[in-house]
C-alpha cells in the first residue's frame, strides 16, 4: 500500500511545486505498472490529462478519462488499474486546516444539502469553463526552471477552492467541506469505515486520523467500544460475507478486496465467524452459480497446465 502523498514528495522524477502541505504535482505513471495500491494522509484534486484508467474502491468502481476531474477524500484507499498507454494528470494535495481557512477567510457558504448522501471516497467534479481556464493557467508553472513565488502558489490553492465550492454543481464536495469545518478532529468513525478494507499498518490509520498511535487507540475506543484490531478483522469479515452473498466475484478476489492478503487467512477467519466455509456460504445462496463458477475455476485451472 503505497501513501501517495508521501510518495509523489520524495519522488525527484515528479516535477511539483510545494507551500507547507499545499502541493501541485504533474504525475505521469511508471511504465509497466499495471495495478497499484495507494491512500493519502491528505486530500487531493485530480485533472486527468492524457490516458484513461480504472480506479476501484471498496464501494464502487470508476472509468476515469482524460478531461475528467475529481476530489479523492484523505485516506481514500484506491486500487488503480493502469491501460497500456501514457497517462498523465495534475494531483493537487489540500489538507484540511487549508480548506478551513479559504472558507472561513472567504466567507464561502458550504452549508448541506437538504437530501445529502454520504459520498464515496472519490467525488467527481464539474469541469466548467472557469475550472477549465483554472486548470491551463497552471500548465505554463510546470514548463519554468524556476518555481513561482510562494505567494503566488497560496493565491492559486485558493482560487481553486473558491472555484469549486462556489460552483452549486459541485454539492457533494461542498457537503464534505461543511463537515470538514465543523469538525475539530478528523472523524474516525467516518475514516475507519472508508478504508477498513485496506492493507493499512496501525500507525498509518493514526496518521489519516490525524492522531498519535496511543490517542488514535483511546479515541477509537471510545467510538467503537472495542479495539482497532478486532474492529478491523469483523468489518472485514462482513464485507466478504455481504460480497459472497451479494456478487459472481471469486472467493480469491473477495479475500482480496475484504482486506486478506491471502484467501487462506480469509477462509480461517470466515470459518470461525460463521461456521462454514466462504464456498460453502455461496453454495447455500445459490447452488446453480456456484456450482457454475466452480466449473469455471477449474477449466481455468485446466487451461493454464
């Protein structure tokens, strides 16, 4: 699992220009990556510019395009199917203390919406003509030696805030900023249940709770009444089960998108839980398609001797 905002910092090849926690970043992918495993301990915006992509999270998927652009929630856990060919987009990082003061300094109204939904991970924008104009003024940044002034960099950061949150088309992510800026602490329970499914270590959920290990612990106590740990490996579980019982996915890919490294982990873990096995699970369900899938596993079995 690959932290991206740490990981686009330290990468020297990736041309990008910083301000505190406020990063511009032109990101092409490495050649031969075909999946990748990423979460960030800060937000980000992302204008695609060239190619196109699969971006999966534990409660959808999305085709993703050039001309497509997007806000990824901190901690977004996403799994990134790459296409043979180029792809390129602008990654932006804002953390929260920033989003709070553009709209505290500007007086931006973010209040929600009557019917609000709680939002995936991802938020898809709408790409207007001011966002688009927005979005060319930045290319001519990347093509200079030297970087602009970091005055200037502030300046930009908030003009796509403004941009975007005065933009009434762009409702979910308004919704999660009021959120944002009523909140002191960033939501465990809203974060936990965003990336439970993901390979995590402890300390990098404390880290995307903003929280040190031993308050993260405390604080998730008191939210959860149980341990990170035992928390973690129960919501696991019922997520392969609802996938067993709700999906055609194999049992190796539901072990996979539950948060197992492994489908023997799982199968142990699932057995203790419910009885039975996964496969026995899905038998019970629905005989027919698991006797089919069955089949299916081991001609794919037979053809790869």
């Amino acid at each position: 699992m690959i932290n991206f905002f740490e990981a686009v910092i330290r990468d020297s090849r990736i041309k990008k220009f910083k301000v505190d926690d406020l990063v511009f970043a032109e990101y092409k992918c490495p050649e031969g990556d075909e999946k990748i495993e990423i979460w960030s301990q800060n937000n980000y915006f992302d204008f695609i510019l060239d190619g196109k992509m699969i971006w999966k999270t534990p409660r959808r998927e999305y085709f993703v395009k050039a001309g497509d652009a997007f806000f990824v929630k901190k901690g977004g856990y996403i799994t990134h199917h790459f296409y043979d060919e180029q792809f390129c987009d602008i990654i932006i990082f804002v953390p929260d203390d920033f989003i709070k003061s553009v709209v505290e300094k500007y007086k931006i109204k973010v209040s929600p919406e009557k019917n609000n939904r709680e939002s995936d991970t991802i938020i898809p924008l709408n790409l207007d003509e001011t966002l688009t104009a927005y979005l060319h003024s930045l290319m001519p940044y990347f093509n200079r030696i030297e970087p602009p002034p970091k005055s200037l960099l502030k300046l930009k950061f908030e003009e796509l805030l403004i941009n975007i949150l005065s933009n009434k088309n762009n409702s979910p992510l308004r919704n999660y900023c009021f959120e944002i800026c009523l909140s002191n602490k960033a939501p465990i329970k809203e974060i936990m249940e965003a990336n439970f499914a993901s390979s995590l270590k402890m300390e990098e959920f404390a880290c995307l709770c903003a929280r040190s290990l031993s308050t993260f612990k405390r604080d998730f106590q008191a939210a959860f009444g149980t341990t990170p740990g035992k928390w973690l490996i129960e919501r696991k579980i019922e997520y392969g089960k609802y996938l067993i019982e709700t999906t055609d996915k194999n049992i190796e890919e539901i072990s996979f998108n539950s948060g197992f490294k492994n489908r023997s982990h799982f199968n142990k873990v699932f057995k203790s839980k419910y009885g039975l096995s996964p496969l026995k699970l899905r038998k019970r369900k629905n005989p027919a398609k698991a006797h089919f899938n069955q089949k299916m596993n081991s001609k794919e079995t037979f053809l790869t001797l």
